[in-house]
C-alpha cells in the first residue's frame, strides 16, 4: 500500500465515489426502477423457473426467507455480516436462524451451516445453491424476466 503516491489504496476506496451514486459508468439497454442501479440482490437461476432476485436489503430486514420455485423448495439465510446462501430444503420448513450458524426446523431439528450445505445431527444434509451477488441493474440487464423479492 505504500506506492509512494498520496492515493489511498485502501479496501473500497477506489470505487467509493462511484458506489455513493446510482449513476452507472456506461449505457446498459435494459432499466428496471423497482430498485436503485446499483442495488445488491443475490440472483438464482433455474431451468424449471424464471430467475429470481433477492435484495440485499430485504434480506437484511428478513434474515431468514422460505420460498417455492417451481417444485422446488428454497431458504436464503443472511447472517451477520449480510452474506446471502441459498439452499433447497428437499420440503423442510424452518423456524429460527441464530444469523450466526444454527437453523432450527419446524420439527425442532437444529442443522450446522456450512459453506456448501446445511448440516443435520441425523446425518442429512441439505446442499447450497448456486448463487451470484450482483447489482441489479447487471442482473436485470442479464435476466429481465427475473422475479424479484423486495
């Protein structure tokens, strides 16, 4: 960090002016107002199902969000830091998330999150899904038939 330069190399700073607007730096085609540019969503897609969005800010407002897609059952757990993981829960439902890395489901059943599954004291895991963290209007420019969850 030290280039001889008065610049902060620091972690962020760099795009800090431009992440402080919602101005873009180049054109994009496609523009969907329900959310600011530059809005973080976490993004899946399927084959079954049209793409689905969720905002970062949603989220962090509902830690732990239960969905079905399709014939496909879902749960995106944010935890503390507002990382986002989705994960197929095979029709388990879920009763408390400690944001931290205990899930309680609605049979009292208390699964370990790790990096690529939930995993139960039975044995059973359930897997992670593939993700992307993206800002919306990338995401929208790239799946403009995506549902969004706000």
């Amino acid at each position: 960090l030290k280039t001889g330069h008065r610049r902060d190399y620091g972690e962020g700073v760099a795009y800090q002016q431009y992440f402080a607007t919602d101005e873009l730096m180049f054109n994009t085609s496609l523009v969907d107002q329900r959310l600011p540019n530059k809005a973080e969503v976490l993004g899946l897609v399927f084959v079954d199902t049209p793409p689905l969005a969720i905002s970062a800010r949603h989220a962090s407002d509902n830690p732990l969000i239960q969905r079905k897609l399709g014939d496909r059952d879902i749960v995106v757990v944010t935890d503390r830091s507002g990382a986002m993981r989705a994960f197929e829960t095979q029709g388990r439902s879920f009763a408390k998330w400690d944001q931290d890395r205990t899930l309680v489901d609605t049979e009292g059943q208390a699964l370990t999150l790790h990096e690529d599954r939930l995993a139960g004291s039975d044995g059973k895991t359930l897997a992670r899904l593939p993700s992307h963290s993206a800002f919306w209007f990338g995401w929208y420019g790239a799946y403009p038939t995506t549902m969004l969850v706000d």
